[in-house]
C-alpha cells in the first residue's frame, strides 16, 4: 500500500496522520480502528493478523529491520 492509499484510508478512519512516516501512519490508523500497532514489528517474518490491510507491508518492513 503506497503513502497516497494510506493517507485516504487515514481519513476514512478518522486517524490523524499529518506528516508521519508510513510506518507511524499505520500504526495510528491501526490505534484508531482499536488493534494493536503492531505495523512492522512481525518477528521472524510471522505475523497471525490474517485478516490485517497492511500484513504483505508489514513482514516485508519488519524483515528489513531484523
């Protein structure tokens, strides 16, 4: 998901996002839906929100961090 699909989500959401990084901007759009943020921080590239928007993102992110 590109920073223009999550910033039109933010808004349909309600999330304030301003000038966030696209990792910032997930987790508070994942806060404001009432989930954990937990956008990026997969350990070991597993991840068991099956059911999340941004999952490919996320493992993606949080293997290049490890």
């Amino acid at each position: 998901m590109n920073m223009q699909q999550i910033r039109q989500l933010a808004r349909e959401k309600g999330a304030k996002i301003g000038n966030m990084t696209k990792v910032d901007a997930v987790r508070m759009i994942q806060l404001t839906e009432g989930n954990f943020d937990c956008f990026a921080r997969a350990v070991d590239g597993h991840c068991d929100q099956g059911e999340c928007l941004f999952q490919a993102d996320c493992v993606k992110l949080a293997a290049k961090s490890n």
